[in-house]
C-alpha cells in the first residue's frame, strides 16, 4: 500500500466532463452544482433569490437602460415594464408567446427598436418616467409622404413586366396587372417603385392583378413596366431578423427571403433607407456572398461590424462605412444559434455567443495583429452542461455569464482571465429556469413551476430560493484516476478542509463538525482548517473521493481540499 496527500486548492476549471479527467493541468472537479468559483479558485454556495413578481404564462425578459434601469417581460401580446422590481406600464404587443425567442432590440436614447422576422419592426418610445408607448416602426421621411424603405429587385420578378392603368380609387390609384402569376395577399401594404414613382398596394384582386395608392398624381406609362422594385420587407418577404447600431446608422440584418442581407440607414437618419446618389453619409444595400445560404442571425456594433451567421462569423472593417468602400470578409465557420435568438454578450472586450450546434459557446476575438477574427471555444472541458440554450445574459460585476438551457438548469460559467478562472458549474431550484437579464448589475430570471411563472433575482443575503426553498448545493472530487495511477484499492484515513466564514458543510454525506461558537447568529462562520477522519474507508477508484453537500440555509466557502490514504497501483 502506497501512502498518499493530495490537495487541490484551486478549482478554477469548474465541471468537466468525464472525457478529461485524464487532461493534464485541469483544476477541475467531477460535478459543481449550486456553487461559484471565487477569484481565487475557492469554492461558495451560490446566492439564493428573492421574489420579484408573479407572472402570467411563458414570459422571456430583456433588460434595457432607456434613460433609466427597465427589465421587459415579454408574455403572450403584453408587455410589462418594470421600475425597482415594481410594474410601471403594461402594454399590448404584437407579439404571442410562440414568438418570444426570436425577439432582437437595439435601443437609443429613450426608444428602443425590436425585430423578428414574421412582424414588422416596433418602437418603444419611453414617454415618462413610467409610461410608454409602442408603434410600428416607420420608414418615412420628415413630412411623412415618401416612403424610404429599402427595395430590392427580387429573383422571382425577372421576367415580369407590370402594365400599369387607372385604379378604382381616384387620380392617385392604379391598377398594376403583372405579365404573369406573382402577387398574393401578403403583398398587401408593399411598396412596389418604377419610374421614379411610388406605389403602396392596398388591395389584392388576383395573382396577377392589385391595386395600388401613390402619394402624387402620375401619368399612365404607355409601356409595360419590365424595370420595378419591392420592399426589401414585408410580410411576402419577411422582416429583419437582426439589429443593432454601428456608426450612427441604424442597420438591419436578414429576412427570409435575403438571409444574407444587410440594410444601412443614413448616417443619424435611422428612418431613412433611401440609397440616394451614393454620397457617404446615405444608406448602403450589401449582401454576404458565399456558397452557403448565410441566414444572418446577430449583428454586433464592435471595433468593427460583427455579422454573426448560420454557417460563419463576418466582419465589416471599414471605418468609416460608407457605399463606396465596403470591405467584408468571413472570418471563421463556426455559426450561429438560429432556431431562437441568443444576443452575443460582451465579455473582457470579446463577443461570445452560443455556436449553430447549441452545445458551444464561442469567443469572437481579434488576432495579435488586430486584423483576422478568431472564434475560440469557451467550454472545451464542460459542452455536458449545454443543453440547447434558450436564453443567455452576463453579469460584468460578478464576471458571470449565464445560459438557460431548455431542460431548466442554468449553466453558469465564472469567467476572469486575468485570474485563470474559467469555471463551469450548473444552477438547479425548485423551479425550472426559462429567462435570465442583468439589470443594474442584478440577475433577474424567470422561474417555471407546475406552470405557475415567476420572476425573481439573485440576492447575497437570501440563503433560500423565494424565501422558503432551501438550495441543494454539491461539488465532487475528480475521481483518483485521473492521476494515470489507476489505484486498484484506495483507502481514505482523512480529510482536510481549510473553509472560510462556513457554518454548516457535508462531507461525503457526513455533517462535518464545526466548533459551536459558529453557530451563534452573531458569529460570520468558522474560517480555518479542519478535519474529518474516515478510518480506512474504501472508495472506488472510478468515483469522487470527496463530496462536499447540503442544503442548510447557511454560509459555506471551501478554499482547499487535501485528502490522506493509501493505495495500490
């Protein structure tokens, strides 16, 4: 029998998966659920939440700073709009519950702009301190008689000539007959342009005859029209399924019929998509080329335009933008989320979003020159905790990213390079998780049990779950294995803890004792080392040596591990 000491005092790896447990130079541990990796790679009981709000059905939430701190609830067609954790507005919305996880903003000012791709974009307009109002986003001009939606010439019109005569509605009507099968309902409210002149269709009568509205009068061309446009969205064709802001312009990213799309407003005009003469400040129409269909499914505004797709991650370099110069290059091919919308988070300077398999989460960062894009993956030890992401959102204060996985777990990863912890670990409560935000550098979620949703938020002096449900915390040993020893029979005599301010600790389901002075309400908890014998007790070599457990609503922080026994190889 071989003596044996082994300490781990740093669990900066967090949960790895059983496929590296043979890795060199993981500090890791075999399961970690309900606890956070410190800074310095100690271990702490996650904090408990406190209620916020009681919700009515599936809700998802965003937070938004529009001249103050908000988090949306987004629920079947309402919107609540919460101030301090207390409802300031209600509104009816455009938007079921079917369609919340395709949802996308971008906000400036006191408004914010939403996309999704089946409904025309919205604005919420903050009105007061707490009223708001929301609208459909509109592409007119100043004096609200041009139109200045982006057109586009679609594949299906080549071929198709529109003869143009009076309409039914007075001098400012036409009927617009096309050569050949093409419109349909959902034409209704497109803005079709040929010869200078703008046509908004108001009624469909068949698939080749509509009648349309212009805001002049014209002159009936004597000729079919076979030179014609139609806006680049609609309800035939789609609406914008991204959005962001990126050198004052406001811009828009893929539908369905042009995934690989991209539609610059004029520079501080973010109504005006109206491409002009091309002069730098106008509006840019550009298109991502590739072999592959590239649906656009994020935009970000970064050092550079970031284009996240289904199939690659793009960049626009110039700056600034303008029509004449338009640089873009694909970067890498990992790919996007696309089934649901999964807004990139900003992490120590780089873009981190969840890939197109929904089992990575991927760093976009730039190269030691500043010029080529790299896409790293940032859960190489832990992918088991990725469960087909439903929500994500990060922390800057507590450097904590979270990700809502379908199942209802919350994988929670404890991120600080400069520190060397990159922590993977895994949230459960008496409810599943549907939603998270940061707001005001507080994490908000949104919590499921037997149907009844709630909204609550991490709070460091809550030690239970909504007051009442105590929080079943664990972290697991790696198995000794993982050494390359592989021990046959291994004996513990002893376990070391040194702990920090902890009140109450299970060691592999023994409660450990701690003085009792610790238990006084008055004292912070025991902080020093302390031991549990376990008198030549045989643990298998393929499971965790150690399990520190319980549930009590008490402090605990463990700094190191260390473990005495005996084996043979």
């Amino acid at each position: 029998m071989t003596e044996f000491i082994h300490t781990q005092n740093s669990f900066a790896n967090g949960e790895i998966s059983p496929e590296f447990y043979l890795t060199k130079n993981v500090h890791g541990l075999a399961q970690l659920e309900n606890i956070d990796v410190l800074g310095g790679g100690g271990l702490t009981k996650r904090p408990g939440m406190v209620d916020v709000a009681n919700l009515t059905g599936k809700t998802r939430i965003f937070a938004c700073n529009i001249y103050g701190n908000y988090i949306l609830a987004f629920s079947d067609y309402t919107i609540k709009i919460f101030s301090n954790d207390t409802v300031v507005d209600t509104l009816v919305s455009p938007w079921s519950s079917a369609m919340l996880s395709k949802i996308q903003f971008a906000n400036y000012g006191d408004t914010i702009i939403f996309v999704h791709p089946d409904v025309c974009p919205y604005v919420l307009k903050k009105t007061s301190q707490t009223t708001f109002a929301l609208s459909k986003f509109n592409f007119y001009d100043t004096t609200e008689t041009i139109c200045q939606i982006p057109l586009m010439k679609y594949d299906d019109m080549h071929g198709i000539s529109i003869a143009v005569s009076a309409g039914p509605y007075g001098v400012k009507s036409a009927t617009l007959t096309a050569s050949q099968d093409y419109w349909t309902s959902n034409n209704i409210e497109t803005y079709v342009c040929f010869n200078n002149q703008q046509w908004k269709i108001i009624e469909y009568v068949s698939s080749t005859v509509v009648y349309a509205t212009s805001t002049t009068e014209y002159t009936l061309p004597s000729d079919p029209i076979t030179d014609w446009y139609e806006s680049a969205f609609d309800k035939r064709h789609g609406w914008p399924f991204a959005i962001t802001f990126h050198q004052d312009r406001l811009i828009f990213g893929g539908t369905v019929a042009i995934p690989g799309g991209i539609w610059m407003s004029h520079v501080g005009d973010y109504h005006n998509f109206d491409v002009g003469s091309g002069l730098d400040d106008e509006a840019i129409i550009t298109t991502l080329l590739s072999k592959e269909r590239q649906q656009i499914c994020n935009l970000i505004s970064s050092d550079k335009l970031q284009i996240l797709t289904s199939c690659g991650e793009w960049a626009i370099t110039n700056k600034p933008v303008t029509p004449s110069g338009i640089n873009i290059m694909q970067h890498t091919s990992v790919g996007s989320a696309i089934s649901c919308s999964l807004p990139p988070q900003k992490i120590e300077g780089e873009t981190v979003f969840v890939s197109s398999t929904l089992k990575e989460i991927r760093k976009l960062s730039l190269d030691t020159l500043g010029e080529h894009y790299n896409a790293d993956d940032l859960c190489p030890f832990s992918k088991h905790l990725i469960n087909q992401p439903s929500d994500i959102a990060y922390n800057k204060i507590l450097k904590q990213l979270y990700i809502v996985n379908n199942d209802g777990t919350m994988a929670v990863l404890n991120q600080n390079s400069g520190l060397g912890i990159s922590a993977w670990g895994k949230y459960t409560s008496y409810g599943k998780f549907v939603s998270v935000a940061v707001n005001d550098n507080e994490t908000y979620v949104v919590l499921e049990n037997n149907g009844a949703y709630k909204m609550a938020k991490f709070s460091n002096t809550a030690l239970k779950d909504s007051g009442t449900h105590n929080i079943e915390f664990n972290a697991a040993g790696l198995p000794m294995s993982f050494s390359g020893h592989r021990p046959i029979h291994l004996r513990l005599r002893k376990i070391n803890l040194r702990l920090w301010e902890t009140k109450e600790i299970l060691v592999n389901n023994m409660r450990l004792e701690l003085p009792n002075e610790v238990y006084s309400p008055s004292s912070s908890g025991f902080s020093g080392d302390i031991s549990m014998n376990f008198l030549g007790s045989l643990v298998d070599e393929s499971e965790s040596p150690w399990v520190i457990s319980g549930s009590a609503p008490l402090p605990i922080t463990v700094l190191s591990v260390t473990i005495y026994g005996q084996y043979e190889i």
